[in-house]
C-alpha cells in the first residue's frame, strides 16, 4: 500500500525545524551565558593547554555568545569571537 505524500510531510517538517535550530545555535549571539561551559568544554577538548583554553573560551564566548564549531578552526561562524584581539593583534579566543 502507498503512503500519501501527507505522510512524509510531517517527519520532513521535523527534521528541517531540527537542522535549523542545530545550525543557528553556533551564529552570532545565540547562546545564553549559561550554555557557554559546554560549548567551550568541547571546544578545548582537543588541546593540551585545557586551563588557558577554557579562561579565554568562557571570556570570549560571555561577551559573543557565541563558540565555533568544533574542536579547532571555523571562527567565521561567529564574527565576533574571532575578530576580538590581543594587544599584540593576534587572536584572543581559541
């Protein structure tokens, strides 16, 4: 017996409101203060300077709201985060 397309049409609503809230949740400003331990948990999971990683994370991501994916790398997922600097110009956060 075939499925009406009706049928498909829920589930698909489902995993396209999912995708969408994953992806947003690493913009610009999406995070609440409360959510950056874990984002920068993982973010640092990855480097033997844990301590130093996590100071900067959580400073970073308190004023951004906001952490890039993944372990290393993808800053331009949140401008601010990677366009804040030391004094000597380079990055600030991890």
């Amino acid at each position: 017996m075939a499925r009406s397309h009706s049928s498909y049409l829920l589930p698909l609503l489902l995993l396209i409101l999912l995708t969408s809230s994953l992806v947003e949740s690493y913009g610009p400003a999406k995070l609440r203060s409360t959510d950056c331990g874990g984002r920068c948990s993982y973010r640092c999971s990855a480097t033997s300077h844990k301590k130093p990683c996590m100071f900067f994370c959580l400073k970073c991501c308190s004023k951004c709201l906001c952490v890039p994916p993944g372990t290393y790398g993808n800053k331009q997922a949140c401008p601010c985060y990677n366009n804040w600097k030391t004094k000597e110009g380079g990055p600030k956060c991890p």
